[in-house]
C-alpha cells in the first residue's frame, strides 16, 4: 500500500484501538526522522552524489528512489535558499507524519493534550515551502535541530511525541516478557524478544544506581518492534524493527562518538552500517546536527537474529552516561584513549557506570595521592609516569575494579586502595622494564671483556690468534649495547624514572670503554711481556666481574620492592663487590704501569698495554657510578 | 638411588644402568663427579606397559631425588634465586651410544632464568641454557620437527652475521628464546613454566624412547633384545658454556682405533656434553686443551689412567670443564675396533692390569675376519680429506641416506653410507654400508663410536663435502659426483677416492703370534687368519 493512503486510513479512523494507535505512530515517527535527515544532507555540505539514506528509507517503508533524486539534486543557492526536487511534498508530508503522532497520542491519552497542540500549532508553519521545492535554509537547522535549553524546534517535538507514545502504550493493557513490556504481540514475536531481553538483562547490573534501560516491545504491521530507553537524561533512544529475514536497528544520537562506540561495539558480524558518513556539521545557523544510524541484518537464519538482538541487548547499558565517561577519562588520558577505555570496559563485561558512581577521576586522583609522594611527583599527570598505552591500560583496569567491587558490595575504600596498588605494580614494571636493559648492557659489557681476555691469554701463549674478526664483533657489540641505551633512557623518561638515567649512562660509558680497550688490545704486540700481560689478563676478569655484579644488583632491584630480605641483601652485597672491584682495578692498573715502566720493551708495545689497561679500569669506574645510582635507587624504595 | 660422596658405591647395573653404576664407582673413586640420582630400569618396563602404579612411583622418586640434590649442589630447582638445573639422561644395562635420549638444562624455567641471572651474573650463559632447554624440550619431549625451531636459529645467525650459535652475544640469545617461544606458541605448544614439570615430562620421554624405532634396531643388531629399559639418571648440570675457560668433551685413556696406549681427547670450549657426542660440531684435539688449560689436560690425563686402572679397561669418559674446573661425567667401556680390541688386551696383560685368561677371554670373543687390516693397494690422489674415525679402507656405491644403503646393500652392492652429520638415526645404514663418511663431527662422537664397534671404516670432519639431496649428488673437492657412483675412503689417513680401489688384507700375525704364547701348553690354538 502506497505510505500516503496508509496515512490517510489511520488519519481517517478516529477510534483507534490502541494497538494500531501504537503502531501507526511508531511507524509516523520512523518515517519523519528519516525525513528529518534527508533534509540535514540535504542542507549539508559534502559531495551530493555521496548521499544515501536508501537503507534509512527501506526500513521507514519509504520510497529509497524520490528520496535519493532528493538529495542528489539539492542544492543550496546563495547559502541561503535550499533547492531540492520533491522538498515540497517532503515537507508536507513530515507534517502529516506529525498529525499522526498527535493523533495517535490523543487517542491513547483519551484526550487531547494543549501543550502539545500549541506547540505543533507555533511550529507547524516552520514546515511551509517558501517557494516550489524550496526552503530557506536557516529553517531546516530550526527543523532539525536539537536545542538544548527552552528552544523548540520540529525534531524536539516528534521525539517528545515518541516518547509519550512510549508512555501511552505502556500504560495500556499489556503483558510483561521477560522484564519487557509487550503489547500485541505475536507467538512468533518472543524468542526474538526474549533474546535482546537476555542479552539486556545479562549486563543490567552494571547500570548500578542509575535509571533506564526500560523495554518495550509492540507489533506493528508486518514488524516487531523492541525500543528501549537507555537512560533517561539523554533523548536518545534505539528501536529495532524484527521481521522475517531481517532486523534493523534505528539509532538516533547527537554524541557521533557514541553513535561509532555502539557500532564498534556491537560489530559487524553479518550488520551492515549506515549513517555515519562524513556529515558535515551543515554551515547553517545554529542547531545541532543528529546521527540516525541504522543496522541491517539480512538473513534467514534464527540463530543468527537472535545472537544479534542479544548482543544488542547486551550493549545498551554501555551508552548510559557514555559522554560523561569519556570526558571524565579524556581528562586523564586523552579521547582516542578514553574511547578505547571505554570500548574495553564494555567488552570486558564492566562497563564505565560503577566507576562513576564510586567517583570518576576523583576516585582515581586520590588513590594515585594515596600512592604518591615517593612515586609520582606533585602534578606529575598519569600519562608521563606510565606513558600512553600504560595509562590506557591503567584505566582500564581502574574500570574492571570498580565494576568487580561494587558489584560484590564493596566500598569505594576498596576500590581505591585496589587503584592504588595497580598504580604501584605498573610503575614498578616500568621500572623493572629499565632495569632489564640494564642487564642486557652489563651483559654485553661481559662480553667485551670476555673477548679482550681472550685476546690477551692468546698473546700470553704465543699462540696463534685463531679469531681475526674478534675485534669487529667487539664494535658490533658496542654499536648494539649503545642501541640499548637509548631505547632505555627513552624508556625511562617515558616512564618518569628519571632517577634511573645514571645507571643505563654509566653502562652504557662501561660498553665504550671497553670496546676502546679492545681495539687497542686487537693491535697489541706480543712482545708487551709477561708481567704486563698477566696484570692485563687479571684486570679484564676484574672488569668482567664488576658487570656480572652489576647484573646481580640490577636483578635484585627489581624484586625489592616487594621481595624479600634475599633480595635487597643480594642487591647490597653485589653492590659492595662492584665498588671492591672498582678498587681492585684502580691498584691493578698501577702495577701494570709500574711493570710496563721497568721492562724493556718497545715503547709503541708499552703505550699499547697501558691504554688497555686504563680502559679496562675505566669500565669499572663507569660500573661503579652505575652500581652508586642503583644503590640510591634501592635505598629510596627501601626506605620510602 | 643416590650418586655422591653418600651414595651407594657399586649398585647393579641391571638396576641402574651401566651410565648410573659407573658413576657411583667415580664418585667413590673421589673423583669430581655432580651430584646425581638415578631411577631403575625396572620403571621403565612398569611405565612402558602402562601399569599402575607406575606413574606415581616416578613422581615420588623424582621428588626424593631433587630433595637431595638440592641439598648436595645448595641449590633450589626452579628458583627464582638460585636455581639447580639438572640433565635427564638415559643408561641401559649394556651401553648404547645415542640411541636413546637425554635432556639437558632440565628445570629452566623463566623464573630459573632469573635466577641464573642474579647468581651468575651472566645473561649469555642464562640465554645460551634457556635456548638449549628450548630446543631439546621441544625436539625430545614435545616431539617437533627440529626445523620449527632451527629455522629461527638460522634467520638470527644472518642478522647478526655470527657462524654458529657459539658466536651470538647475550642480547641476540635472549631474543632468538623470543622466537623460539612465538614460534612453539603458533604451534599450539609451549615449555611448562613449571620445573617439575618439566623434569616429570623429561623422564617420560627418556624412559619412553627406550622403544624408539632406532632404539629397537640397535638392540636387535646387538643382539640385547632381552634387557628389560633403561634407567634415568637425573645429575645437576655443569655449566661447560659459560664462559672461554669452560667446556666439554670426550676422552678415551686409549686409541679406540688402533690400541695404541695414547689418550684422544676431543674438547669443544664454551659448548655442552651434547655438542660434542651428537657430531654437530667439530670439536678440537688435546693440543688445544693443554694450550689454554694445562691444568685441566693435566687433570685429564690423570683421571684416565686412574678409571682405567680402577676398571680394568680402556675407558671413554665425558668430561665438562666450568670455568676451568672439571668434572667428570660418564665413564664406560670404550667401543673399540677388533684390532684395537686385540691390541689392547694384549697390552693390559703385559701392564699387569689384567691376566692372562682375562686376555685370552677378550681376545676369543673376537671373530677372527674382524681382525683383519685392510688397506689399498696402488697410489691414488685423494679429492678430499677428512679426520680419521674409525680404521680400515672401504670401496663401495655411494649413498646418500640410510634407505639407500640398506637396499644397495640388498642388491649385492658394497655401499658407502655419505651424510652431513653422523646421527645415530643412520644406525641401519651404518649397518648396510661397508664405510661411511661424514661433512662434519668427530671422531669421539656417538656415530663414530658406533661405526668403529661394527668395524666399519670411517672419516668424519670431510669438510670439502656439499651434499644436494634433491639432486641426489655430492661434491667433493671440485667434483661432482651422483649417489651409485663408486667412493673410497681411507679412515686411517683419512682420505677419500673417487672410484674403486682394490684392497689388501693383512691379519695381524704379530699380535696373534702373542696371544698364542698366553695360552696354556697344549690348548687350542688360534688358527691362522684366513685372508679372503
């Protein structure tokens, strides 16, 4: 049946039985904010031959042809004037949507109501073409707009009349399914309401304290219609339309973000988006420009249908105070962050509701008080202590507590000292990521020497030197420690460890030296004599040692904080051996020079032992202001 | 049952092994061996035939045994401080080289790893025991192809242009174990963090490839079709890869090949047991040791003369040396050829180690074709040369796998067994083939032990030698040649002949000629080597 004449029929039946009341308003509402949005794109900038409301259209059993010829062929003249084929007949027919809605609202009130009345009566002239097919364009915000405080406007209204529409029904004689309220429904109507009622009541408890998530469910026509209210503060409402070999979901917002959290969410497993093109905000006069998105599902298969109207279900409790989330959360983060925290929390069954409830940011800021002063410096924010992904991270898990404590009837004490130990574990593996690298430096420090001492044993054998390209893997070696540094002083400043630089330099200081040490050694002459090799042979194991102690240090370090006596008298005695070494090496380096002054050798042979000998004592210098800083570290945290 | 200073000295070798008895006897001999524990040959066959109990009398023995090497090396399995490591190892009754399996580096966990670290200050030997455990878990336990692993080993040896694992630094170590992890990850499988876990699972497999496809070939070939299993000693690591002054290798107090009373000594540095034994790697000779470890050659050569005395025969030990400390391993009867076999009982009686009937005993057990030097008759110019394993000369078709070998073999055919590495899986080729020769090992690994027991002439260590499988072709030394073309190999110089070569036989009359002077007046006399 033509839509038109459909209208006409139900504007012609005065005494509607409420049933059809329900339906034919329902349906005047999909069709006027279907209109409703061809009008925003109409007005709106961007490419004409982009526009496409077909699947809005199909889903408000509207003509998809007359409404793309619309919107293809508008056109804004001057800015001032819109110009579009069929403008007029749209309008007109947004209007009779209009009557409908008001109808149907008397006739379920029993009554008309005046407010309403005189409100359509001031608005309804916003609807009159100023030409053929034209209208001026700072009208069609006026019609479309959303006005936050005392405006009206068309848009205002037909939500209003959908929502008492809502109401009414709910009123009439209707059963309860599954917590929903149902009105004329069919047999075959319950499994799929049943459906989005076990996904809806699955995650209502993480609604907490807060109102909303009321469903109601009617037949209307060849449909099924699921609406649900979310929350109450929002007019934002979703509405599902179930008939066979299909589902659609008609979802009105203003917040885009939200609109694309609730797709992402849901995902797109056999549903096809629209309506979150690239809409220009219009350059028009003011209004708030609105999102109708609409999910399709096209399929025959149950199964599937069901599994979609659950995870709908299940979702909705996430869009309640979704806005408020993500200011609070970009606070701390930022909104790419806060996003992603809150597309997390939402599949992590923990949703951002308990966390608000139990404080939002204040909850988080005096946990991270009840942390600091050792760890966080005065106004240090989160993301310079744990760095972007570790916040993100951080946050997430906040929500996770939140939602687990309240959930088990915890207080808001719980959750925050459980905040404040995450806080601490997560700057405590920053720190130990740091500390790793500096093992993995000292390591390759070893090495060096390692391979120095190899050199020098060959020399002391008069023994062929086997390993001709010692020397470049030394460089290669160093070239590697250096890259390791700078990854880990990146690391720490990232990470606001700046107490910790000292000790990835000194490392990185022992590496250069060493490697020094070992290309003069690569080029050392045997005939350096005994002495002098036995003394550079006990100085490369002394370096040697002072970067094993060093590793053990590093090691311990990181277990400190939470470890045990072991650990920080591991971490102290290692600490003594690094500073015994350092010593060792000073009194060693002079024995070389005494040895190398009285034997008769070649000058170049002597020069060349004793500036290994003074890199290899270097290192251990390097090692040991390395092993001062751990201590200094070690001490803070053991004391502090 | 417990090997150490309060171990039981001289348990059965039926019970324990051959491996675990003999180490009882070198820890009562005072010799530097690690602390150990060994788990009968009995639970195997309970374990192998499924019965009850079985499993958690492995549990519990495995239990007790790490209590008391935990108190014998102070060390904690699985700790976050200081962890013990242990190698799992196999040891039937009668010895067989390689056939079965052995785990190393046992209980490196992640947390062990950390361990290693703070106790040693080390993270090259940290990773390098992580990788082993890695690889040997997955190839023993887990059962995976060895390529699923090797094939990172080899992207990482390119990265870091290094020619062996021995050449990667810590860093590079560390991140190849990543890969390793990922790369078990994607396969659905991983090392159980858990130490005891993976003590449990090792044992499981080193009693369970006592029925491995290779494992039964070697015992019916050996004619040990009635032993019972094998026993699992459990013994904590020595660390022969953490730095230049450690290592690990093989000694045999004796030439296994000619008898002569001279100690081979094989050593790799900065390596593991298994580098050496499993013939992956060529290892160096004595010089090398005596050249940056004179104490330890020293040490060597004193243990030696010390097990042979003590058991009365030449013996082939395992020895690890940790920063310049050594231990002992392993001690067992070193295979040996006939000749050498000869030679050597011949040599004892004269040293007064043994007597005479104790000779003569030895002696007859040898099969008189057996004792027979071969050599080549005329001149030729060798295409390629390796290092001697096992003595005599051979002339055959080429193979280039053991399937080959058995069905040339079958066809009537002298067949040259030619792999890159002498794995013990090639024990049916060894077999079918009449020589064999290998692109590298040594000549003190497991595959040349086996070819010189079956008397088969081998050269190993042939560097000159690209093997194309596809192709089913070799070249050796500038020339091509297919598989069924005509080889010599020389495994007393170690030189290698294109084509056929006539050989010569000689008996060894001198020797013979002395063993006849043992025997009592008037008893059988040893008839007179035929020469075919």
């Amino acid at each position: 049946m033509p839509v038109k004449d459909a209208v006409l029929e139900y504007l012609g039946e005065r005494a509607l039985s409420a049933p059809q009341s329900v339906s034919a308003g329902l349906a005047a509402n999909d069709r006027a904010k279907v209109r409703m949005a061809a009008l925003q794109l109409a007005g709106g900038g961007g490419d004409p031959a982009s526009r496409n409301l077909d699947q809005e259209a199909a889903a408000a059993r509207l003509d998809p042809e007359a409404l793309r010829r619309l919107l293809r062929q508008a056109r804004a003249m001057d800015g001032q004037v819109l110009l579009a084929p069929g403008l007029g007949d749209l309008l007109k027919a947004l209007g009779e949507d209009l009557e409908v809605m008001l109808q149907s609202v008397e006739a379920l009130d029993g009554a008309e109501d005046p407010g309403l009345t005189a409100r359509w009566s001031e608005l309804k002239a916003g609807l009159i073409p100023t030409g053929p097919d034209q209208i001026a364009a700072a009208t069609v915000s006026r019609i479309t707009a959303l006005p936050k405080a005392g405006g009206d406007s068309i848009h205002r209204l037909v939500m209003d009349l959908h929502k008492r529409l809502n109401h009414a029904a709910a009123a009439q004689a209707s059963e309860t399914i599954a917590g929903a309220k149902a009105i004329g429904l069919r047999p075959e109507d319950r499994a799929p309401l049943l459906a989005f009622m076990r996904g809806l009541e699955r995650t209502r408890p993480l609604k907490f304290d807060h109102p909303g998530l009321d469903t109601t469910a009617a037949r209307s026509g060849e449909r099924l219609l699921i609406q649900n209210d979310i929350g109450t503060t929002d007019a934002h409402v979703v509405v599902t339309a179930v008939e066979p070999g299909s589902v659609t979901i008609t979802y009105t917002d203003v917040h885009r973000a939200r609109a694309r959290f609730l797709i992402r969410l849901l995902g797109m497993d056999g549903l096809v988006w629209s309506g979150l093109e690239e809409r220009q905000a219009p350059g028009l006069a003011g209004g708030d420009s609105f999102y109708l998105v609409t999910g399709r599902l096209v399929s025959d298969d149950i199964a599937q249908r069901d599994d979609v109207l659950e995870r709908l279900g299940a979702g909705l409790v996430f869009l309640i105070d979704w806005n408020k989330a993500r200011k609070a959360l970009a606070g701390l983060s930022d909104k790419p962050g806060a996003e992603r925290v809150l597309l997390w929390a939402a599949r992590h069954g923990a949703g951002h509701r308990a966390w608000l409830q139990l404080g939002g940011v204040d909850l988080i800021a005096q946990a991270v008080r009840q942390v600091a002063p050792g760890r966080l410096g005065f106004g240090a924010r989160l993301d310079q202590v744990l760095g972007h992904e570790g916040t993100v991270e951080f946050l997430q898990a906040c929500l996770q507590l939140a939602a687990d404590v309240l959930r088990q009837g915890g207080s808001e004490r719980l959750v925050r000292d459980r905040i404040g130990a995450e806080l601490l574990r997560r700057i405590e593996r920053a720190e130990a990521a740091v500390f790793l690298g500096v093992i993995r430096q000292a390591g390759l420090a070893r090495e060096i020497g390692a391979a120095i001492l190899a050199r020098i044993e060959a020399l002391r054998r008069a023994g062929a030197d086997d390993d001709a390209g010692w020397a470049a893997r030394a460089k290669r070696i160093e070239a590697k420690a250096d890259r390791l540094a700078i990854e880990g002083r990146a690391a720490a400043r990232a990470a606001g460890l700046v107490d910790l630089l000292p000790i990835i330099d000194g490392a990185e200081q022992a590496v250069d030296e060493l490697e020094q040490a070992a290309f003069i050694a690569s080029i050392l002459p045997s005939d350096v004599g005994e002495a002098v090799l036995a003394g550079l042979s006990r100085l490369c194991r002394l370096a040697m040692s002072a970067a094993e102690a060093l590793v053990t240090a590093a090691d311990a370090s990181i277990d400190c904080p939470e470890g045990r006596q072991v650990d920080a008298d591991d971490a102290l005695a290692a600490l003594t051996a690094v500073v015994d070494c350092e010593q060792a090496a000073d009194r060693l380096e002079r024995e070389v020079f005494a040895a190398g002054l009285t034997a008769d050798r070649p000058a170049g042979a002597l020069i060349a032992a004793l500036e290994t000998a003074r890199g290899l004592e270097r290192s251990t210098d390097w090692i040991a202001r390395a092993g001062d800083a751990i201590r200094r570290n070690l001490m803070t945290d053991l004391g502090g | 049952m417990r090997i150490g200073p309060d171990g039981d000295p001289a348990p059965s070798r039926d019970l324990v092994g051959g491996k675990a008895a003999n180490l009882a006897r070198l820890a009562a001999l005072n010799l530097p061996v690690p602390p150990a524990f060994v788990l009968p040959t009995t639970l195997c066959a309970a374990l192998n035939a499924g019965e009850a109990q079985a499993e958690e009398q492995l549990r519990r023995g495995l239990e007790k045994g790490l209590a008391y090497l935990e108190r014998a090396a102070g060390l904690t399995f699985g700790d976050r401080r200081r962890p013990l490591l242990v190698s799992v190892r196999s040891g039937a009754a009668v010895s067989m080289p390689g056939m079965l399996e052995t785990v190393l580096n046992v209980g490196c966990t992640k947390a062990a790893l950390r361990g290693l670290l703070r106790w040693r200050g080390n993270p090259r030997l940290a990773w390098d025991c992580r990788r082993r455990f890695l690889e040997g878990y997955a190839e023993t336990v887990l059962s995976l192809d060895p390529q699923l692993l090797e094939r990172n080993l080899a992207h990482w040896l390119t990265a870091e242009t290094a020619a062996g694992e021995h050449d990667l630094d810590g860093e590079a170590l560390e991140r190849l174990c990543g890969a390793y992890e990922e790369s078990l990850a994607a396969a659905d499988r991983a090392a159980p963090e858990d130490a005891f876990t993976q003590l449990l699972a090792s044992a499981k497999a080193v009693f369970g490839s006592w029925n491995s496809e290779r494992a039964i070939a070697y015992r019916r070939l050996q004619g040990l079709e009635h032993l019972p299993g094998t026993a699992v000693t459990v013994q904590a690591m020595v660390f022969g890869n953490a730095d230049a002054e450690s290592g690990a290798g093989v000694a045999f107090s004796r030439n296994p090949s000619t008898g002569a009373p001279e100690p081979v000594v094989d050593v790799l540095f900065e390596a593991q047991g298994e580098d050496v034994v499993s013939g992956r790697r060529s290892p160096e000779p004595e010089s090398a040791l005596a050249l940056r470890a004179p104490a330890v050659a020293a040490q060597i050569r004193a243990v030696l003369a010390q097990v042979e005395a003590a058991f009365g025969d030449v013996q082939d030990i395992e020895f690890t040396i940790e920063s310049g400390r050594l231990y002992v391993l392993q001690t067992r009867s070193a295979k040996r050829t006939p000749r050498a076999a000869l030679r050597i009982a011949l040599d004892l009686q004269a040293e007064g180690v043994i007597d005479a009937a104790e000779a003569l005993d030895r002696i007859d057990r040898l099969k008189t074709e057996d004792l027979v030097a071969t050599r080549f008759s005329g001149q030729a110019k060798a295409v390629a040369r390796g290092e001697p394993a096992a003595p005599g000369v051979a002339s055959g078709r080429l193979a280039l796998d053991s399937p080959a070998a058995v069905r040339g073999a079958a066809a009537g055919d002298p067949m040259v067994l030619l792999r890159r590495d002498a794995s013990t899986a090639d024990v049916e080729g060894f077999n079918a083939a009449v020589g064999v020769l290998t692109a590298i090992g040594g000549r003190t690994a497991h595959a040349a032990l086996v070819a010189r027991q079956m008397n088969k002439p081998c050269v190993v260590s042939c560097a000159p030698l690209q093997i194309d499988m596809t192709a089913r072709t070799v070249r050796l030394g500038g020339v091509e040649v297919r598989e069924g073309d005509w080889l010599s190999v020389d495994g007393e110089t170690g030189e290698v002949f294109l084509g056929r070569r006539d050989i010569l036989r000689q008996a060894p009359e001198a020797e013979l000629e002395q063993a006849a002077r043992l025997r009592p007046a008037g008893a059988h006399v040893h008839a007179e080597a035929a020469v075919p």
